[in-house]
C-alpha cells in the first residue's frame, strides 16, 4: 500500500514480480488500488487494474477506491474508476 500510495511504479512492479497479491486487504487505505486513488497517482491505478485490482473492494478507513479519489477531489481517477 505504501509503494502505492506514494506513487512508486518501480516499488509496485517489484513486488507484484515477488507475488504481491493486488487485492491484499489491512491498513488505513484498504488496499493498493484504495492507496493509489488516494494518492491521485493514475499510472498506479492502471497499473493495478491491469493486474487484477477490484475496483469494488470495501476496505480501509475510506471504504473504497471511489471513495478514496472523491474524498481527495481526483476527478481524473474517480473517472478511470467509474
């Protein structure tokens, strides 16, 4: 989630390369998808999605990734989640 959540693509990619699982689930965010909304980082969300994310995972202190972009005012991921 921290990887995701600051926007580290070479972090993520490494440890999905390691077995990473995408909809790993604890922490504040939920999950990666939920942290990457939350970061406004839309090349992790692509990322994410194109490894499998669940875009509808609950999860986290903001409840989903929907709720997570919206939360922080990321139109551009709210759209891409949508």
């Amino acid at each position: 989630q921290a990887a995701s959540y600051r926007g580290n693509e070479q972090m993520v990619k490494l440890l999905f390369d390691m077995g990473a699982d995408v909809n790993a689930q604890g922490g504040e965010y939920g999950n990666a998808l939920q942290a990457a909304s939350r970061g406004g980082h839309e090349h992790i969300v692509k990322l994410l999605f194109d490894k499998g994310a669940d875009v509808n995972a609950q999860g986290g202190h903001y409840g989903s990734a929907l709720q997570a972009a919206s939360y922080r005012g990321y139109e551009h991921i709210v759209k891409l989640l949508l």
